[in-house]
C-alpha cells in the first residue's frame, strides 16, 4: 500500500471519527437550554472585574517573558551581534563564509589533484 | 474490494480501535488510574457508584456533558469541540495503523504519517487555550508551546528508535509502525539493541509525561497558580470533552509504547488468551509507571523544566538514535 | 524544420520582456488606469499559458526542449534548453503571476504609479522564466539581473517609506555583490572549460573527450583535459554557489531577507517569497546536480571535483539545518506579521537546501516538491496577510486583533496555508515534510530530523501566534465596517488554498507523474540533457 | 629575459586583480558611509570585467583582433586566423555586464538619496531601522 493512501484513508477515519463526537456535541447542546445570565458571560479573572482590554494578552509579551527566560542567552546573540540591521556586519559574516569556501574548496580540488 | 476498504475504515472509527473499544477503555484506564493515584496519596479514591466505584468515571464525564454550556463573550463557540473532535480522531487513527486493530493500515515509511497524528492534540489544545481568551490561558498556553519545542524531538527520536533497529533486521515493510511493533520483541533478545531501546523508553516516557501535562510537567495547568492554565475558561460539555481528549491520550500513547518498545502481547500473539492478558499487564505497567512518576514528583518551574529536558533527555534519545543506527544488528 | 511549439517556448522570457516594456510606452498613449490593470493581467495570463504550454510539451511529448536563438548552435548562440524539472518550475511561476496580478488590481487601488508597478511585475516574471529557461550560464546571469533590478524596484515601490528605502537599499548593495561575484565566477569557467553552454559544461566535467567545439582561441584555449581543470572548477563552483545562496537566502547569506520581503507591497512580497528565492534554489539544483552531476559523482571525470562536489553537499546540509534553526527562533519573537514570514520562508529554505545537500533520489523528490508546495503556501500567507494589512491597515499582529472574525474566508485561507507549512497532514506542506524525513531516515541520518521537528514546532508557535492575535484574540478598539475583501482578492486566495489541499491529498499521483521524472531529468539523465543540445551542433556542422 | 618579464608581469597582474576584488569586498563590508560602499560595489564590478577580459587574453604572440577579412575563408586561413586572435566572446560579455552595471548603480544611487533625504544621514550604522 502507497502511505500516501494511507494517509487519506487515516485522515477520513479521523474526520468521521470527529464528526461523531461533534455531532453529539450538537446533540448535547440541543437538548440543553441556555440560561440568560450576564455574569456568567463574562471572562474569568479571580472576581476581578476583567474589560475586553485586559482580557487578551499582547503576543508579545505572551512569548517574549518565557523564551526569553529560557533561551536569553541564545537571542542575545542571534539578535545584538548577528541580526543588527547594519549592513556592515552582515557582510564581514557573508564574506568570512565566501573567503571560507573558496580556500576548502580550491585546496580539496588542489588534494584531489596532487594527491 | 471498495465494498472491503469502506468495512475496513468503519470498523476502525467505530469499533476497534475505533470509539467503542476507545471508550471501555478510556473508562476503565481512569478508573485504574484514579484508584491507584489515590492509593499512592493514602487516599481510597472512587467509591460509590458502581462496584468499588467502577463507573465513577463514565459518571463523571455524563454530568459534565449534560452540564450547561457557558461561552463567555470574547470565547468561540463551536470551535473548541470541532479542534478536540479532530485530536480525538487523530488518536483513534494513530491507533489503527497499530496490530490491534482487525484491519491495520500500514505501509513503507508510515511512521511519519504516525509522528504527525501526535501532532494534532497539541495543536487543539494550544488552540483551545485561545479560543478563550483570558490572561491565565494565555500564559498556560504560552507555557504548553514551550513545553512542546523540547518535547516534540524527544518524542519523534524514542519513536524512531524501534523502527530503525526493526528495519535494519531486515523486515519489510521498512520504516512502519505495524512492522515495527510486530517484531520489536525478537530485539529485547540481542544484547546490544537492549540498550538504545532501554535509553529510548527511558526518553519517552519522559516526554509522554511533558506532552500530557501531567506531573513533574504540569506546569501550564498549575492549578493554585493560573488557574487551569489553557482550560480556565472551560466547564460543561467542554471541559467533558477536554477531560476526554486527555484520558484518550493517555490511552493511546500507553498502547503505543507497550506496542512499538514492549511488543505487546508478546512472546504469545493477540489472538490466545495469554497474549491478551500479557497485552493488559504490560500496559497497566506502564499507566501504573506513569502514574507513579505523576505522584511522586513536584512541579518544576518552566525554565527548570525545559532546561531538564533539553540536559537530561535530549541528549538520551539522541545517543539512542545514533546507537540504533550504527550498532551491528 | 523547428516544431513551432519549440518557438513558443523558447521565446516565452522574450515576449513576456517585450509585454514589459511596451507598458509604459502604451500608458503615455491610454492614460487610464483600469488599461494598465487589464494590461497586467493579461500580459501574465498570456505568459502562464505559454509556461502552461511548456509545461505540457515536456512532460507530454519531449524532453527536452532546446530553442537556439537566431538558429545560431549552442558553442556561439544562446540556447534555451528545457527539460521537466524547469518546465514545472516555470508552470509554478506562470500560475502564480497572474493571480499575484489579479491580486494587485485590489490591492493596490488607491496608489498611483500603477503602470510602472505592472511593468516591473512582468519584467521580473520575465526575468524568472529566463533564468529558469536558459541553457546558458552568462545568460542565466543576464536573467538574473533582471529578475534582480526589478525586485529591487518593486522593494522601493513604496519610496516614501523609510524601511522600504532601507530595506530595498540593502537589498540591491547585497544582491549586486552576489551578481558581480557569479560574473567573476563565470570568467572562471569560461576561463576553464571554455564555453558557457550548460550542456557543453555538463559534458565536460564528465568526458575526457578533446571536444571539438574549441574553435575559437589561442593554445591557451585550446584545452585538453588537464586534472587541473578541477580547480578551475572548484572555485567557480565556490563562488557561484555562494552568489546563489544570497538569491536563495541560506545562511549566513539570509540578511537581506526578512528587511525586504515585509517592506514591498503584499502581493510582491508574496512572489520575492515563494518564487523569487526558489531562481537561487533552482540555480544552485542546475548547478549541482546538471552541470557537476552531485546524484551520480562516478560520472565525473576528475576525482578532485569528486571531493569539491561532496564537501558542497555537506555545507549544503550544515547551512540548511543552521538557516531552518536560526530562522525558528527568530521566528518567534516577531511581531510584524509580514516579518514573521518572511522568517518563514528562511526556514524553509533551509529544509529545501537539505533536500538538495541529500543527492539521494528521495531528498532531490522531497527539495523538488517542497519549493513547490512552498511556492503556493507561502504566496498564500502573504495574500492573505495582504488582505488584512489591506483591510486594517497595519502590520503589527497586535493591532490586528479580532479582525480575522469579521473576514472568515481570507482567515480560512491563511490557517490552511499556516498548517500546510507546519506540516499538518493532509495539506501539501506534510508530504513533502515526511519526503524529506525518509530521506534523512534512509541516508541513515536520523538524528537530523530532529531539526526539522524543532523549527517545525517554532514555526507552529509562529503561526499560532498570528492566529491568535488575529482570529482568536478579543478586538481591542470597536471594529466597524470590516468585511472580506472583494472577490478579486479572495478569488485568488481561494484559488491558492485549493491547490494546497489538492497537491496534499493528490500527492501519490503528482509524485509519481511529475515530481519523479523532473528529478530523473534533473540529476539522473545527464546524457538526455547534453546529447540534445549537441545534435542542434552536429547539425549545423552538417552531420 | 622576454618570457620571465611577461610572465611576471602576468602573474603580476592577476595578483592585481585578485587584491582589488578583496579591496572591493572590503570597502563594502567596512566602510560606514553607503556612498562609499557604491564606489567600492563599482570597483568590484569593474574588477570582475576586467578580470574576465583577462581570461579572453593571451600573452602569445603575435595578437590580432578577432575580425576577419576575407568573406569565404580557406581551412588554412581559419585555423591561422583561431591561433592568433584574442577571444572575442569575454568583450561580448563584459559590454553586457557594464550595462547592466551601469543600471544597478543608478538603482543603488537612487535609493541612497532617497534614504539621505528620509533618514538625513548616508551612515550605514544609522540606517538601521530594521533589524532582529
């Protein structure tokens, strides 16, 4: 058997596996009315009182605070030495790589040769 | 012959390994797993309904999905249950390229097919986490994907692990689960694969305890701290849901490590009794491992707990990678 | 006699530049800005169908194609030369022009200096199909600089901006370094094996044959094999490879990158993504696998070039996986939506670029189809993220939140281009993602896919990141009056998002009837390749 | 003594070549100043026309212009007329390149003044908006 074919054969098990289980939702949910109460449509927040701003996190801050706890060190240098934005730097890296390959290449083909 | 194939994807979904067969044994795996959690605390755990509580569960999870359904103003509705039906039925079909099912799907190279169905969970939740939003969803979530950076190479390198040392010995198809966990037994025999698979169960039980959430990882659903990290906004058939998509997580990646490391039913085969009952025990040591290193341990800091992973665990299954590459078979 | 199919497809980069450069003189005529958009439009349908018919003509009747310009035979005359695998990367470019310009008519509506806009898109669609087509190495660098000078162009196309200046300025210096230093390179080679035919070069480094085409020149020229032709070689290959890597984005040649592709407008940043880095990619394939033959290196005459070959594929591998990693975490801490792609395709780039250093049939498969599959996710993404930009009118993700509620259809394209490239089953990004896998598990380097999984799983924060603040996260001001974009943006978004659930889930048929042969044409057929350029030399030479 | 002149000279000269490409690459790379790092892209690009001049040469002589006179050529007169002449293809190349040279610099120039007329300064390390 192809796996390509198994992976449509698995993905219509997945989608009717899932289809199942939503349409009990919706049966669930049939039968179940809803009580209009306005506190209990509002956010979570340990009885504070939470508006639509605070709700929503930044995506930055969402982020930044746990990789930057981890891999501090990491960004420090992808981001304050390599990906400064002065073009300068940019090019001493890509020329250190040029000048790299040049030399290991012309000296294999020079062992190669000679060797 | 098309009439066959739809037999086949039918009886997957539905009976074995589909929903019926999931749902016996999601419900008896909770109850096992409650009543030896609570034993490890000193605790007597389910208890009234049904015989020694044995129907605690499906209790449970009736009253939570008869329970009203709340959506609060910013959260979506509908989206959450679609997201956790779809992770629900990436398990299920994970299951059935595994030699439990009558019919199992396998082919060369499924075992990425295999990786990938693992993916879809962890999607679903980190996408729950936001379809309701709140700050403590938000930072649980945010700690879950963090989580899942380290975790998921562990998982794709343990995995991998049996499948080569499989392959290399020669049995075809090459690269699949089914072929894999058929014949992963006849290696606990040579001295010298014993130990990539020793360092990758090691590793992968691990990174099943990181992808579950469940203790020393629990970090993005610290109760006491945020809440129910992701799941804070979540009650009713929702949150039925959701405690469903974790018990059959549970379920499935047990099946799975007693299948692809331990053999399964092995060294009798799944139709005799023995190989069902070896099946059972096997599989009830690694929940009752699970559970005891759930028990035991403490909830580590987010940073703690990656930086554990990555000197800990990482390096494991890397070294057991290399070591089923090249070790003569 | 030609067959005048060969006509169309040889001239299909020189019409498409003539459609290019008459806009603007027909502009001064019709001063109408809804004929400079029809222009746009069609000029572009018309270059898809002749890709399209190209497309057809080689996997269908013959590969592959060889179109001498003026009739004059390869060693004096330029020739195009295609063959599957740049007919189907040339099908790719045609298709996704001409729905990036129907795109454009939207987009751009309230800007003026539409007909230049329009010049420069079909002279770089030109430009790309002529780098893809040619069959010649000074041409290629031609093409290449006209590919060049328009992004450049289009880059600046908002130039009262600062980062567009800054960006495009940057941009242009680094591109024009990379360019000047393929020219040096190409001296090099014509100094070595005295030609810049591709196929004569290809046969070259795999024959000791004093081949007869050395009519021009002094003894210096007249070149007998010497195993010292190998370093002549090596070092073309060196500086090549490195001007490509700049027009592919691979590190530490990737700078550039995500500072131009967020500052041009949305549709142009869509095409510099998923097309305009694949012409470094499909450069670097040609150059590798065509003209140096890294699949089978038993074929190469010098063992030196043996080792040059190898140790290029390695450093292909090493640059890959370091660009998908750096660009990973990157990724991650963007917060411009725009920026955040473009760190996207860098990653990709890399998975593409390991493809490549594999030289296995498997990881050639899984480079061919994933610049493919990128092509159209990526295009997808930044359309997409157009039509929001387009709508709301920033680009930071935090302001952008809550307005994917109000447009379901540009969000339901932009997560199924998120989750094709993150890998999701059954959407085209996995296939070739599991391609690539295999190739890695089969060469017996398993350990390495463990990269893929952990950029896969940063670019999946990424993506979640924009989902969230887009779709997911409650609006922060009132929204009013936000709807999706009119039919002209969401058709080709549509569009786009069909062809990535169809080539995931129609992959066994598309590997097997086009991604298969375009790798046995590029890298395993090397006789097929030169043996038809040189028949049009043996016939002028009369038999 | 001719033939140890010319040949020094000719070693000579591509050292020359080489060395100003290096100083082309390092103007780019560490001169602040974006005007001055288009004048070192042009002496770059200059550079890599010459150089590529200098593959077509030959230091043997006699050297004659690649044009020939007589409208149907003998076997003789070709193959006398290959063996002295210098390659006419690298000048064919090089116009091209300097054309093409000549368009990207007025690009660069173009864009500089506009970034000096945004930014008010041409100081690489100034015009750094972007970055991370």
């Amino acid at each position: 058997m192809n796996v390509l074919i198994v992976m449509i054969k698995l993905t219509v098990i997945m989608i009717l596996v899932a289809l199942s289980l939503y349409s009990t939702y919706i049966y669930v949910r049939k039968h179940r009315g809803i009580i209009k109460a306005k506190y209990k449509f509002q956010p979570y927040g340990c009885g504070e009182e939470l508006t639509r701003e605070q709700v929503s996190v930044g995506s930055r801050g969402l982020y930044w605070s746990v990789v930057s706890k981890v891999f501090n060190k990491l960004y420090m240098i992808l981001r304050e030495k390599i990906h400064t934005g002065v073009l300068g730097d940019w090019f001493s890296l890509m020329i250190i790589f040029l000048v790299v390959i040049v030399i290991v290449l012309i000296a294999l083909s020079l062992i190669g040769v000679f060797g | 012959m098309v009439l066959n194939e739809v037999l086949s994807i039918i009886v997957n979904a539905f009976v074995i390994p589909g929903l019926i067969f999931i749902a016996i044994t999601t419900w008896l795996t909770q109850w096992f797993y409650r009543k030896i959690y609570a034993r490890m605390q000193n605790r007597i755990g389910p208890r009234f309904i049904g015989p020694r509580g044995i129907l605690q569960p499906i209790a449970d999870f009736l009253k939570l999905l008869f329970k009203e359904d709340i959506t609060t103003i910013v959260a979506r509705e509908k989206e959450p249950i679609i997201m956790l039906s779809l992770a629900v039925g990436s398990l299920i079909a994970l299951l059935s390229m595994l030699p439990i099912s009558p019919y199992p799907l396998y082919a060369e190279n499924d075992i990425i097919l295999a990786i990938y169905l693992t993916l879809w969970p962890p999607i679903a939740l980190i996408l729950l986490g936001f379809m309701a939003p709140n700050p403590f969803t938000a930072i649980g979530t945010s700690r879950y994907m963090t989580l899942l950076i380290v975790c998921e190479p562990i998982w794709l390198l343990s995995i991998l692990v049996p499948v080569v040392l499989t392959t290399r010995t020669g049995i075809a198809p090459a690269y699949s689960l089914f072929s894999a966990s058929m014949n992963v037994a006849s290696l606990w025999s040579n001295p010298l694969a014993v130990i990539p698979l020793i360092l990758a169960l090691y590793s992968i039980i691990l990174a099943f305890q990181c992808k579950l959430m469940l203790r020393p990882f629990d970090i993005p659903e610290a109760e006491t701290e945020i809440v129910a990290g992701p799941f804070t906004e979540y009650s009713g058939p929702k949150l039925a849901f959701i405690t469903l998509l974790h018990d059959v997580e549970i379920v499935v990646y047990s099946l799975l490590i007693v299948w692809l490391f331990l053999g399964g039913p092995a060294p009798f085969t799944l139709t005799s009794i023995q190989g069902i009952l070896t099946l059972i025990v096997k599989y009830l040591v690694i929940v009752f491992l699970v559970t005891w290193i759930k028990a035991s341990t403490a909830r580590l800091r987010i940073e703690q707990a990656v930086v554990f992973m990555i000197k800990y665990v990482l390096p494991v299954s890397i070294i057991a990678i290399i070591l089923a590459t090249i070790i003569p078979i | 006699m030609v067959d005048p199919v060969h006509h169309l497809i040889g001239l299909t980069p020189p019409i498409t530049v003539a459609l290019a450069f008459a806009l603007p003189l027909l502009s001064l005529i019709v001063k109408s800005r809804r004929f400079a958009e029809v222009y746009g439009v069609s000029a572009t349908a018309i270059a898809a169908i002749l890709t399209a018919i190209a497309f057809y003509y080689v996997y269908l009747v013959k590969s592959p194609v060889v179109y001498t310009f003026g009739a004059w035979p390869p060693p004096v005359g330029i020739v195009y030369e295609v063959d599957k695998f740049n007919g189907l990367l040339g099908l790719v470019v045609g298709v996704v022009f001409l729905l990036v310009a129907v795109y454009s008519i939207e987009y751009l509506k309230h800007r003026s200096g539409i007909e230049w806009y329009y010049t420069l898109l079909i002279g770089m669609e030109a430009g790309m199909l002529g780098v893809l087509y040619t069959g010649d190495v000074f041409n290629l660098f031609v093409m290449l600089e006209v590919t060049s000078v328009t992004a450049y162009g289009l880059v600046a196309f908002y130039r009262s901006r600062k980062e567009s200046i800054e960006a495009a300025l940057k941009y242009a210096i680094v591109g024009s370094v990379a360019t000047t230093i393929y020219f040096i390179a190409l001296a090099i080679i014509y100094g070595s094996y005295a030609t810049l035919n591709m196929a004569q070069i290809a046969f070259k480094t795999m024959s000791k044959v004093d081949y007869f085409f050395y009519l021009i020149g002094g003894d210096r020229l007249w070149i007998t094999y010497t195993p010292m032709i190998a370093v002549g070689g090596a070092a073309a290959l060196a500086l090549a490879l490195w001007a490509f890597s700049v027009k592919a984005a691979i590190f530490p040649n990737h700078f550039w990158l995500p500072d131009a592709h967020p500052a041009a407008p949305s549709p142009i940043s869509a095409i510099l993504s998923g097309l305009l880095v694949k012409v470094g990619v499909y450069a670097i394939a040609r150059f590798l696998y065509t003209l140096f033959h890294a699949a089978q290196p038993e074929v190469l005459v010098d063992s030196a070039l043996k080792y040059v070959v190898e140790a290029t594929l390695y450093a292909l591998i090493v640059l890959g996986a370091l660009s998908a990693l750096i660009a990973g975490i990157l990724m991650v801490a963007q917060s411009d939506i725009k920026r955040l792609i473009a760190y996207s395709t860098i990653m990709h780039i890399g998975y593409i670029a390991m493809g490549l250093g594999l030289a296995t049939k498997l990881g050639l498969e899984a480079a061919i189809y994933h610049t493919i599959n990128h092509a159209v996710a990526k295009a997808l993404l930044f359309l997409a993220a157009g039509a929001f930009i387009h709508v709301v009118g920033t680009r930071n993700i935090d302001e952008l939140s809550g307005v994917g509620r109000l447009m379901p259809i540009t969000t339901l394209t932009f997560i199924i281009a998120a989750f094709s490239l993150v890998g999701l089953p059954p959407f085209n990004g996995f296939v070739s993602k599991y391609l690539l896998y295999m190739a890695f598990i089969e060469k017996g380097w398993a350990p390495l896919t463990a990269i893929i999984v952990i950029s896969s799983s940063f670019a999946l924060i990424a993506y979640v990141k924009i989902i969230y603040g887009v779709w997911l996260k409650a609006p922060v001001k009132e929204l009013k009056g936000i709807k999706d974009p009119s039919p002209i943006i969401t058709i080709p978004l549509l569009i786009l998002a069909f062809a990535c659930v169809f080539l995931g889930i129609a992959s066994p048929y598309i590997l097997d009837k086009v991604i298969t042969p375009s790798v046995v044409d590029l890298a395993y057929n090397p006789l097929n390749y030169v043996s038809e350029a040189l028949k049009i030399l043996t016939q002028a030479l009369g038999g | 003594m001719d033939e140890v002149i010319l040949r020094f000279l000719w070693i000579y000269t591509w050292f020359v070549l080489i060395a100003t490409i290096g100083l082309g690459l390092y103007g780019i790379a560490v001169k602040p100043n974006m005007l001055k790092k288009i004048i070192s892209l042009t002496i770059l690009g200059d550079t890599a026309n010459v150089f590529m001049i200098y593959v077509g040469y030959r230091a043997v002589y006699p050297i004659k212009p690649p044009v020939l006179w007589t409208m149907n050529p003998s076997k003789e007169v070709l193959e006398n007329f290959a063996s002295q002449i210098t390659d006419p293809v690298p000048p064919a190349l090089v116009i091209t390149a300097i054309v093409i040279n000549m368009a990207i610099t007025i690009l660069i120039t173009f864009l500089a003044i506009q970034a000096y007329r945004l930014y008010g300064t041409l100081d690489s390390r100034k015009i750094s908006k972007l970055r991370g």
